[in-house]
C-alpha cells in the first residue's frame, strides 16, 4: 500500500505557522492527517486532520515550542474504490525528525537595511551581526553587489568561517549607488538573508600634490620616489627662532619669492600670536597683489583688511570688528574660487561671544550658552553674522554643520 513521504523541514519558527509538505504517489487525496511527537519524550504534541487537496498542511503558530527536537508522520485519505463514500487512510509515512529555532537576527552590522548608506572609500569592509537564541551556527555564507538598478555584478567565494564575517568589497566607483547583500546557512539549512541594503560611495580623489611617483632604477637596482611636493625654501640673510611652533619674526620679513605658484581655486591659513598691526602678508606674481593687513579703529575694535588687485576686478574686503588682546591666538583664512575671495578671522574670543555659542561643535552645556530674544515658538534671533547656520531648539543638534545653536534655558 502506498504511504507519503515527507519532504524536507528547513527548522521552522514555532511562534509562526509554517507547512510541512509531502510526496503521494497513489490515489487523490481529500484529507491528510500530520502527527507530531516530542522527540525526547515521545509524548505527542500535535494530531491533526484537514480536508484538502494539497499536499501539504500549515502547522499553526505555537503548536510547539522552539528549542526542540520533534519527529512527524503523514497520512491520506482517499476514496475507497469499492465505496467511493467512504475513506480509507493510508499508511503512515516514515518517521522524519526536524527541530525549530527562534528565527535568527542577521544583518549588516553599522548599516541601516532601510536608508542609504555613505561610503568614503574605494574599499569597504562590511561585517556580519548574527545572533541565535539557541546558538544555531552558521555553516556557510556569500556576499554580493548589486548595482543601482538592483543588477547582479558579482559575488564573492563562499565562506565558512563563523568568527569572522566580513568582508571587504575593493573598486568602488566614487558617486556611485550600490546595493550590497549577505546570505547565508545554518548547521541545520536556515536560510539567511540581510536583504538588499543601499550604500552611496563618495570619496575625495587625492590631490596631485599627494600622490607618489615609483621609477625604477634597474642598473643602480633602487627605485626613485618622486612626487608634485615641492619645499620652498625662504629666500633672505636673516634667521628665525620658533616659540610654540610658531615663527617669531619680530622687527622681521619672510620672503618666499621662489619654487611656488598660486593659481586656481585655493585657500590660506594664516596663525598668529602677538600680532603687530599693519601690514602683515603679501602674495604677487608681479602684476597682481593680495595683501592683508590689520588696524585698530575708532570703536577700538580690530578689523583686518584683505586687499585684491586682480586685473579689472579690484576689491578690498574687512572682516568683522573683533575684540582682541595681544596674547590671543589668531587664525586667517582666505579663500579664493573663481575670482570670488572670502575672508574669515577667529580668535580666543570667536567660540563664545556674550550668550552665543560660535562654532562647528555644539556647546558643553546648553545653560552658558543659550540665548533668547522672546519665547515665542518661532523667536526672535539677533545675529552678528550674515553667514552664520543656526539651530533652534532644546535639544542638541545631531550634525555638526551648525554655527550656533539656540535652546531656551530652563
């Protein structure tokens, strides 16, 4: 007589339904029957007959618990051929043992499977965060790329080592979207998979200065390292000490009149300490000056003033009024793109001017450094700068894009 045979149990989630399929080679079956007993006690568990054709039959979530060992048998019913109202049950089909898990985490650890991802580099390591409730252990995984548009480009050996998931995808393009994804298998066939999660790569390519040149020298049987790195040497008779790292050239001049060039876009980082006023720094290629220079005014504030003769478009620009003392530290930055320049001055009092806190990081403690001008819910703000990126709001800022932050104090 015929009897069905079980097909294989990948370890089911008990708390969820899941089907336990059969083959049945004989007459058409209405009903089957599924029995399921403890594997450890032999107590049964599970006794259940349905009326279908299909060959299969749905557990129902919770019919077991997860953790255990458990051993199935089906049976059939079809017609009886000498009584076609009547059933006769077929043999019970061999005995198959399977066992349930509590469904695995499996993810992409550091990555959020529902937002994109950025990536610096042209190499990302990617590592797996796994974990099993009833230590299922992983037998095998593979990684894989996808492209923007979710198409397949290539994937990677697979892997058998359970202490080390990572992986490192190599040749990224820059500004480009990817989809990365893991798979994998546990010791008793669940199947696992992180899903397609975006990442957007986006790098810096290095600047010519920063890259390395290697030559050969095979009769000398040594290799010439070169590079877009030039020294520039000061060109005068006079010599300098340092104090702090910085340069003393009290009552002196630097002049750098060879081996540079400036052209293009560019940016100038000027420190100083015990800053004499007046002239302080000149560029000129000989037909055309950028120069700084500093004085006090009659509010008795310091401006600087950056002067530009740059052919038909000459133009001076003054930073703000600053309050500075002699021991401050100061920083100038001048920035040129285009024919557009901009000017920048901080010093030891830029951070925290009255109740504002100044700067790309927000303040230590939001009591120094809140400022109010009403309570409405969209206050009045005094600004001093025109450039400045403001935050309103009683918590702090997550990113650090923000020049000031506002919060009212409690």
């Amino acid at each position: 007589m015929a009897k069905p045979i079980i097909k294989k149990i990948v370890p089911p989630d008990a708390t969820k339904p899941f089907d336990i399929a059969f083959w049945w080679n004989g007459e058409r079956s209405y009903y089957n029957r599924v029995v399921i007993y403890d594997n450890q006690t032999n107590t049964k568990k599970y006794d259940n007959k349905v009326e279908t054709y299909n060959l299969y039959q749905t557990i129902a979530a919770n019919s077991l618990t997860n953790g255990g060992a458990w051993v199935a048998q089906i049976s059939v019913f079809h017609k009886d051929p000498n009584n076609t109202s009547q059933f006769i049950e077929s043999e019970l089909s061999d005995k198959y043992v399977f066992v349930t898990r509590t469904t695995p985490a499996f993810s992409f650890s550091g990555l959020d499977a529902n937002s994109q991802n950025n990536v610096t580099t042209s190499s990302y390591q990617v590592s797996i965060a796994y974990e099993s409730k009833e230590k299922e252990p992983i037998e095998s995984y593979i990684f894989y790329l996808y492209d923007a548009s979710k198409k397949f480009l290539f994937n990677s050996d697979r892997f058998t080592d359970r202490y080390n998931l990572t992986y490192t995808y190599r040749g990224l393009d820059n500004m480009t979207n990817y989809y990365v994804q893991c798979r994998a298998i546990t010791h008793n066939g669940i199947e696992l998979d992180t899903g397609l999660v975006l990442i957007h790569v986006k790098y810096a390519n290095p600047s010519n200065y920063s890259r390395i040149y290697a030559t050969p020298i095979p009769d000398r049987g040594c290799i010439e390292i070169g590079s877009n790195l030039i020294v520039i040497e000061y060109t005068g008779n006079d010599t300098f000490t340092y104090n702090d790292s910085l340069i003393n050239l009290t009552d002196k001049k630097l002049y750098y009149n060879e081996g540079w060039m400036i052209q293009d876009d560019f940016t100038i980082i000027l420190k100083m300490k015990y800053m004499e006023y007046g002239h302080l720094f000149t560029i000129s290629n000989g037909i055309n000056d950028i120069s700084l220079s500093a004085r006090v005014y009659a509010d008795a504030k310091t401006r600087f003033k950056l002067k530009v003769t740059n052919g038909m478009n000459n133009y001076i620009l003054y930073s703000n009024a600053i309050d500075l003392n002699y021991e401050d530290d100061i920083v100038v930055g001048i920035h040129r793109k285009g024919d557009v320049y901009a000017l920048k001055v901080l010093t030891d009092n830029s951070e925290a001017t009255g109740d504002y806190w100044w700067g790309t990081n927000t303040p230590v403690s939001a009591a120094d450094y809140d400022k109010w001008i009403d309570t409405n819910d969209n206050p009045t703000v005094e600004k001093k700068y025109d450039d400045l990126i403001e935050t309103i709001g009683d918590d702090e800022p997550t990113g650090t894009n923000n020049d000031i932050w506002l919060s009212k104090t409690t």
